[in-house]
C-alpha cells in the first residue's frame, strides 16, 4: 500500500497531497486578490509551480486541472495567461466552469493533479 504524504497540511486542509506517483493540489486562489482575472491567474500559476516543484513534480507532468471563473465572460482572458503558462506538448485534461467562489475578491481558483 503506497504511503500518503500531507505537505502544508493546515486545520482544514492541506495544500499538496502526495500518493504514490500522484500528487493533487488543493484549489489555489490568488495570494493578494487584485480586481484582474489575468492578474491573479499568474499568482495561482506561480503557487502551483512552487507547490509541484516542492512535491518533486512539474506542470509539463500535470494530468488534469479544474478552473473555476466566478464570471465565464472572463474565460479569454484567464486563457491568455494559462496558455503563455501550460508545457507546449503536455496540456492536461481540463474543466472550466463558472462558479461564485467562498471569498468574492478571488476571481479564479484552479486545482491540478500530476503524475511525479
């Protein structure tokens, strides 16, 4: 049976969880939530290339992503930055639904699995 290992774990939840060669990052919002969609897609995608590289992994080994827009109106422009973002030759699966999110200043919030 593989080991779970629990990094940045918190009270609620923890940030990166890693189970055998799969590693699964909890939904990621901006750090400092500026009114820009585009803006706080490239806060999220840089946590999420910390938090891989810290569970041994990268984005060009992501499997899937789920993106959730509080407004879809905004989906060019969310595309703009992730498409400048995602390894060329390894796009992951992905969802992008339109959603309202549990704090109104964060505009985006992603989640991604990846194989290690």
């Amino acid at each position: 049976m593989s080991k779970i290992e629990r990094l940045r774990q918190g009270e609620r939840m923890s940030q990166i969880v890693i189970h055998g060669d799969t590693v699964y990052l909890a939904g990621q919002t901006a750090t400092d939530p500026v009114p820009s969609v585009a803006e706080q897609t490239r806060q999220i995608l840089a946590k999420i290339d910390t938090y891989l590289t810290e569970a041994g992994t990268d984005k060009s080994k992501i499997l899937s992503a789920n993106i959730w827009l509080t407004d879809v109106a905004t989906f060019e422009e969310m595309n703009a930055v992730w498409d400048a973002w995602v390894a060329k030759g390894n796009t992951p699966a992905r969802a992008t639904v339109g959603s309202p999110l549990a704090r109104p200043k964060n505009l985006v919030e992603i989640a991604v699995i990846a194989a290690r």
